[in-house]
C-alpha cells in the first residue's frame, strides 16, 4: 500500500493513501484474500471493480476530509466512489 503524508491544520502530518496504479489520492483500499492491501484512486478502482470483486476480501471507501482540513478542494465535481 503507498503512502505519503500532508500537512494538517495543526501542523502535524497525516498519511495520504495513494492508488497504486498511479499516485492519485486513494479512494478505496482492497483488502485481498492473502492479507495483501492494495489502494485505487476512482478511476481505477472504476475501471477494476469486477476484478477485485473476486479477489478481495473486503473493499472500504476512503473518505476526503479536504474540506475537514480547511483546504478547500471542492471543484464542483461529485468524486464519490459509487459501484453499480
């Protein structure tokens, strides 16, 4: 699982989940059935949800909490992860 850290409000560092297909903020975490974690941004997780439904042991939404944080990021955009 990739990892980096950023800032808080307080001056502290808060580990950032990356996708590990291609850096982007992580918005599920793949628990697989070997113990193995593997994290995607929405669009990959999107684009492999059949897949890892067959491998993994559970799949958990990560949440944002930019806007908790006081750094905006609210670009209009609904970047839920929703799997049909």
């Amino acid at each position: 699982m990739s990892e980096r850290s950023e800032s808080v409000a307080d001056g502290l560092r808060a580990p950032i989940e990356i996708c590990d297909r291609c850096g982007m903020r992580a918005r599920l975490r793949v628990v697989l059935d070997n113990d193995g974690v593997l994290c995607f941004c929405s669009h990959h997780a999107l684009e492999h949800h059949a897949a890892l439904e067959q491998v993994a042991r559970s799949m958990e939404e990560i949440p944002d909490w930019t806007d908790e944080l006081g750094r905006g990021g609210d670009d209009g955009r609904d970047d839920r992860l929703v799997v049909g």
